[in-house]
C-alpha cells in the first residue's frame, strides 16, 4: 500500500511529517498505508469462503505475470548479478543450521496446515483438496522462494542494499528510476502484491478465525462476525515488529515450525500408548 501511494501521489506521500516515536517501529506514513489496507479487509468480513472463489482466482491470475516481471526486471537490470547467495561462514555444528532452516520452512506453511479444515471442508469432494495442493504447492513454493532469492541477490550485489521483501524492492525502484513510466509499473507491480496479500490474510487469518470462533460460541458469533472481531485484532498484535527484519522474521516463522513439531510429536505419542501390548 504504502508503494501505492507514493506511485499516485509522490513526494506529498513521502514527506508526511513523522509524530509516531522511533521506538514503536513503523512512520506516520507508514502507520496510514496500514490503516487503508485494514479497511480494505472489511468488505471481505462478509463474505463466507465459498463466495470468495472468483476472488481467488483473479489472485492467482494476477500475481503470476508480476512475479515473472519484477525478476525479469532484477535480472536483466543487473546482469544476473547473483553473486554468492550465502556469504557468511557457518560455524559450528552444520546440523542445526540444517535443522534451522527446515524449521522456518515448516513454520512457513505452518499456518496453512493448522487452518487447512477450515477451508477443505468447503470441497465437493474428499480429495477435492488433496491432488491440487500436491501438484502445486511444492512448485509455488519453490518457484516463489527461489525467485526471491535470486532477485534480491542480483540487486543487493549490484545497488549495495540490503533487501529481502518486494516491498522495499519496489522502494528501492522508485528510488532510481523516478518516472511515470516507472511509477505506473510500480503501482501495477505493488498493487498484485497487495491483493495477494489480501488473499493470504483472508485464507489463513480470517477464515479460521471465523470458523474457530463460530464453533465455540455458535449462539453468538457466525463466521462472518468472527472474520469482524479478528480485523479489530490486526492491531494488537502489532505487525510491524514482526517485518521489522529478516531474522525477526524468521524468527517468528521458526515458532511456527516448533508449534507443529510440537503438535506431531504429541500425535505421535498418543498413538503409541493408545496402541495395544502385543506379547
């Protein structure tokens, strides 16, 4: 959002006075970018998953050829500067690097698996769910974590930055190349990004929270309600610290990761002492 509207309304956006301390980790202009994607959500508090579908492909349709063209953009831009992705000497015990990055892996999907039911029952059939995520999830995945990868690394060798979210890579566009023609590029590019975001907001955040409320409290609370009472959380649980960094980051994700370990390990403890003693 914040791309958005410096794409539209320029330096007016960019030289908005700061009044929010330095301590709490996001600009007053930063702060009015969230405040208008928070009010985006409402509309979408109304509306049950399965009234959602034409929403969802029109994020899949969209996001795709935007992916593509910002690292066509990187690439060619810096000549396929990629460099050495991995830079820093790993010390110690490679295992639990290894095991570090498999836990920000799993914390990554950590949270689609947990709401899952929350959106497969909503299948015409049991499987209905099952053979389209087999097929395209590892390809997303690994497309969407290598592009990333790549193009960052091409412009953080070349510009000399430090970048690892699309976001401060639109930024940093803007920042070099600061014309109409770019900033209309950029507005397209940032605002894929942001339904996209939506998208995954309304799957994994307000979806399951309607439905998870909706079953403990049924007299009182449907899902739609539900979906109301969670958009007036997005603010205490304040986002911008989490995207403060890229170790925050994954740090974050990486409680995701415990968490699921956490619920298989016990699964699996309680299939063992449910097991009968064979002599």
């Amino acid at each position: 959002m914040a791309n958005i509207l410096r794409c539209i309304f320029g330096h007016s956006y960019v030289d908005i006075p700061n009044r929010i301390p330095e301590s709490v980790g996001i600009t007053t202009s930063g702060m009015l970018a969230f405040f208008l994607f928070w009010l985006i959500h409402f509309p979408f508090c109304a509306f049950r998953p399965y009234q959602l579908k034409a929403f969802f492909w029109f994020k899949s349709i969209i996001v795709l050829p935007s992916i593509w063209g910002l690292f066509i953009f990187c690439m060619v831009n810096t000549k396929a500067n990629v460099g050495s992705v991995y830079t820093s000497k790993i010390d110690g015990n490679k295992g639990w690097f290894i095991m570090y990055a498999i836990n920000s892996g799993m914390g990554n999907t950590a949270t689609l698996i947990t709401n899952q039911p929350d959106i497969a029952r909503w299948s015409k059939t049991k499987t209905g769910s099952q053979w389209s995520q087999l097929i395209t999830n590892p390809i997303a995945v690994t497309l969407s974590a290598s592009l990333g990868i790549l193009a960052t690394a091409a412009i953080n060798n070349t510009w000399g930055l430090d970048l690892w979210n699309p976001w401060d890579l639109l930024s940093a566009i803007l920042d070099r190349y600061w014309s109409a023609s770019t900033r209309f590029a950029v507005f397209l590019s940032a605002f894929t990004w942001l339904v996209s975001i939506l998208g995954t907001n309304i799957a994994a955040n307000m979806i399951p929270f309607g439905s998870d409320s909706s079953m403990l409290f049924p007299r009182y609370i449907n899902i739609p309600r539900g979906q109301f009472i969670v958009e007036f959380l997005a603010f205490a649980i304040c986002p911008w610290k989490i995207l403060a960094s890229a170790s925050v980051f994954t740090t974050f994700l990486s409680g995701y990761g415990l968490f699921m370990a956490s619920v298989v390990a016990i699964m699996v403890c309680e299939c063992q002492f449910s097991l009968p003693v064979l002599s």
